[in-house]
C-alpha cells in the first residue's frame, strides 16, 4: 500500500547557493522522520546531492532518499514519478516543496496534491494549490488540509 511522502528540490531550499545546509532545513527532515514518512530531496548535480548527503548526515536516512536529476536541470514529472514508485509513494497525497516554479509544475504534472513555495516573490499560480513558506522549517505551517488536519495523517 503506498504512502504519503513529501517531495523536496534541493536548491535554495536544503542547500544555498554557496553549498551550505540551509536555516533549520534539518528541521523538517527530523520531524518528518519521526512521523515516519518518506522524504526524497531531488539534486540538481551529484555534487549537489553529495552536499546535501554530507550536510544531512546526521539525520536518520531510513526515511531519506536524495536523488539527482543531473538529465533535467529540474525536477521533470517523470522523474518523480519514477522515485515515487521506488520508495512506494502516493503522488496524489505527497507535496512539493521548491523555490522554483518549475519544480512545483512538475509536481503538478505527477499529480502532487499541492506545492510550498520557498521564497520571497509572488507565489506562483499553478493548477494544484501552492502556498508560501519562509524557508523548509517553515514549510509545515502552512501544509494543512482544508479539513484542517495535518497534510499527512490522511492516509
């Protein structure tokens, strides 16, 4: 039976733009994981994906996966779909967070139930639901269901 996950692009919101683990980006991953649900963090390059492994370290990997999409600059649909299936995830019950537009059109595509932008500019108006967040600690303020329960106790 798949299980609700949590989608997550790396750049700008695990790690920043100078290699480093972003604010409080552990936060989310702990609370994750002790709420046992699945975290995969999409890397733009190996490199990048060895940052974020490194700067994770300490976290608990049972419920982490960091994939590259080194062919896609971005998160494409098909990619998460592929990793979705492998970590058997429900796509239709999983959110994106991203810092970019692209990333969140993608998880739209796969069928994501909805999106957090990390950022300051206007949030982008997508065909799921996309709300905004400071930075990835921040994310799960704002992921609540319209029934008001935490996005991931649904399933």
């Amino acid at each position: 039976m798949s299980t609700t996950g949590l989608f997550i692009h790396a750049p700008q919101v695990v790690i920043d733009s100078f290699g480093q683990l972003c604010p409080q980006a552990d936060v989310l991953i702990t609370r994750m994981r002790l709420a046992t649900v699945p975290v995969i963090v999409f890397c733009d390059t190996k490199e990048q994906q060895t940052q974020v492994e490194a700067a994770l370290a300490a976290s608990d990997t049972e419920h982490l996966r960091c994939v590259t999409c080194e062919e896609h600059p971005l998160p494409q649909a098909k990619a998460l779909l592929f990793a979705a299936r492998d970590a058997d995830i429900d796509t239709f019950s999983t959110w994106m967070v991203a810092a970019t537009e692209s990333a969140l059109a993608a998880a739209a595509t796969a069928g994501c139930v909805a999106g957090v932008y990390v950022g300051d500019g206007p949030c982008p108006s997508l065909r799921i639901p996309i709300k905004q967040a400071d930075n990835l600690a921040d994310a799960p303020r704002v992921m609540v269901l319209e029934q008001g329960q935490c996005w991931h106790d649904h399933t």
